[in-house]
C-alpha cells in the first residue's frame, strides 16, 4: 500500500516539507525538537479520479516545552549540535527536519539529562496531487496518520488493505483487496438526490433547508434514531431526499455523480490557493535583504549552485545537522535595491533528480512587479 518517498513527484514532498517548516517556525506553546519523515508515502484516492489523489506523509515529533529553552547549552555538544536553533527561542525558531526514518530514528540512544524532553508525537500531511482539491488538503500534527490507524484496525480484524479513499474533508474509507469495506474514519457523507433538471435555473438564487428535532428530547438525545422536520427559506423551496445506500461498493460507483457538484465547488474554493503556487513556481520566492531565508535539503549528498542576475548578490551557508537533513541559509547581502532581482537556486540529487527554485530578492520598501 505505501511506497518510498523518493518514487513521488519531488514538487509534492518539497509542498509538504515547506507546510511543516512554516508551521513549526509559527509560534506555539511548544515547540519542535526535531520533525521526522516516514521513508515512505501512502497513496490516497478518490472514487471520481483514476490516479492517485494524494499522497499521506507521516511525521514524528520530539517536541521541547517552552519553558525549557532557557538552559546553558555551552557544555553539552551533542545538544549543541542538533537543537541550538530551536533551543534560542523566541528570538530564533528555525526548525529541524529529521531524515526520513522509521519512528524513534532521529532519537538518539542517550540523550543529555538537561532535556527532559515532555513526549514525542506522530503527525500527517495530506498532499493533493492536482487542482481538484487545496494543495494541502488536510494536516494534523496530534493524531496518527490516517493510514496507521486504518492498519491498527486492519490487523484486529485479521485483514489486509489495498486502497484508501478520501471521501470528504475528513472522511476516509479503507478497502481490501476484493473492495469490500475494512473500516472508516469521520463520517461517509450522504448522497442527497437533487432536481438535476433544476440545478442551472437555482444556482444564482438563494435559500436553505434546515433540520430540526421533532421533540426536546430528541434534541438532548444523542441516539441516531432521533425524527428531524425540514424547513425550507428563501427562494430555493424545492423538494430533496437523502439516498440510502446500503453498500460501500454502491457508493464509490455513484459518488462521481452523486457529489459532481460539491467536488465542483471545492475545486473553485481551491483555485485561488493554487494561483498562489503557481506564481510562486513561476515568479519565485521573495527575500529580503540582509534577512535570513531558510531551505531544506531532501538530502545529505545534495548539491546547490546559484545563478542568475541577483547570485552573487546572495551568501549561501550550508548547515549539516547529525540527526536531520541538511539545511541551507540564504542571505543577500545588499545595501539597496532599486527594483527587485532574481536568483535560482539548483538542487541536484544524487539519483539525478533536479529542483530548481527560483527567488527575487527586495528592499522592505521596494514595490514588486512581478506580479
């Protein structure tokens, strides 16, 4: 069911690295040690695409209480050598990436006494694999991977799974390899039976349902055999039913159609979010000058050349860490700018595989006109 990291498009495991940097950079009442990636990736489908929808990265965390940053680190060189960014916190809060491991890797076997580390957590990243969905489209750092849990349940069960499907926002379904349902997480949405000849003719117009208990009890009740009235507002007083469907297999062959047009609707919810990837790909990744940017390597035999009419503009310094992927500081290094100027920076890896990022560089002052 899961294969390695390196088998996916490289843009999708930078698209999620860059998500946990940024958010362990965020402040918070905790902060991470050091964050781990799985050597592999789940992938994830749904019932209206052919190919893989997305893609699961797991991540494991040693996390370090706010509190406990305030400690001499002079004496301690293993603690020196994989925590000192995150430990100078809150002026500093560079995050560290693990290597992809199984969980406990990046844990070194003795750890020094002035830690005192609180606990270690396991968390996930769901990568969309194109626009039918946000690019991260769902992300928890407190809760098993969804595909772990599904596992747990598979093994008490005394069943293997071949496929996990995203139903919803936080509704998965595993199934085995006959297609028979194993188990599911969160709520499998409803298909509600719609006046498809109607649709073109209400969607500018306004109005809603909503379901109320019949009685008081029933609304303190938390049995699902609970009777609820339907009223209608507004302009859109047209009638509807739930449809029931009995089977799993029945829904994943009706769910294209039957949620044609909530999928739409989330795909142009999505599409600003997108936009921005796209400039960003297209027109790069600002910095400003004399600020330290921060980049991680997916790879300790990495190597990175600049180019470009703002390369010689920028210091470029490679931090290697014991127990975490390589990371790259950018700073360029200028007194002023009259307009913005662009640099990339390459990435090759060791298997051939390339990333070019590229990156404009501004004064704080200066207007972008890039777009």
């Amino acid at each position: 069911m899961k294969i390695p990291v390196e088998a996916i498009d490289l843009k999708l495991w930078r698209k999620a690295i860059q998500h946990l940097q940024s958010l362990l950079e965020t402040e918070t009442n905790h902060i991470v040690n050091i964050a781990s990636f799985s050597p592999t990736v789940c992938p994830i489908y749904r019932p209206d695409l052919e190919d893989v929808a997305y893609y699961e990265f797991e991540v494991y965390f040693q996390w370090l209480k706010r509190e406990e940053t305030e400690v001499d680190i002079s004496s301690t060189k293993e603690l020196a050598t994989i925590n000192v960014s995150s430990l100078t916190y809150p002026s500093s809060r560079r995050a560290i990436l693990g290597r992809p491991s199984i969980p406990g890797e990046f844990v070194t076997s003795e750890q020094p006494s002035i830690l005192s580390l609180p606990f270690y957590s396991q968390g996930f990243i769901i990568v969309a694999t194109g626009e039918h969905d946000f690019p991260i489209a769902h992300c928890s750092f407190n809760r098993p991977p969804v595909s772990r849990q599904f596992e747990t349940w598979a093994q008490e069960v005394d069943r293997s799974i071949s496929r996990i499907y995203k139903l919803d926002s936080l509704s998965y379904v595993a199934e085995d390899f006959s297609g028979e349902l194993i188990t599911h997480s969160g709520q499998i949405p409803i298909p509600i039976n719609l006046p498809t000849n109607e649709l073109e003719s209400l969607r500018d117009s306004i109005g809603s349902a909503v379901a109320e208990p019949k009685t008081q009890d029933q609304a303190n009740s938390t049995s699902s055999s609970a009777e609820y009235e339907i009223s209608f507002s507004g302009e859109n007083n047209f009638e509807f039913e739930l449809r029931q469907v009995s089977k799993w297999q029945e829904l994943r062959e009706i769910y294209p159609t039957a949620f044609e047009f909530h999928l739409q609707a989330l795909q142009s919810q999505a599409a600003s979010s997108w936009q921005v990837d796209q400039l960003a790909e297209e027109f790069g990744e600002g910095i400003f000058a004399n600020e330290t940017y921060s980049i991680v390597l997916l790879s300790d035999t990495a190597t990175t050349e600049l180019s470009g009419d703002g390369a010689q503009m920028v210091e470029i310094n490679r931090i290697e860490h014991s127990n975490a992927l390589p990371t790259l500081e950018l700073v360029a290094n200028v007194e002023s700018l009259s307009q913005e100027t662009r640099f990339n920076l390459q990435i090759s890896y060791e298997n051939g595989i390339q990333e070019e990022l590229p990156f404009f560089i501004v004064m704080p002052d200066t207007p972008s006109t890039g777009f």
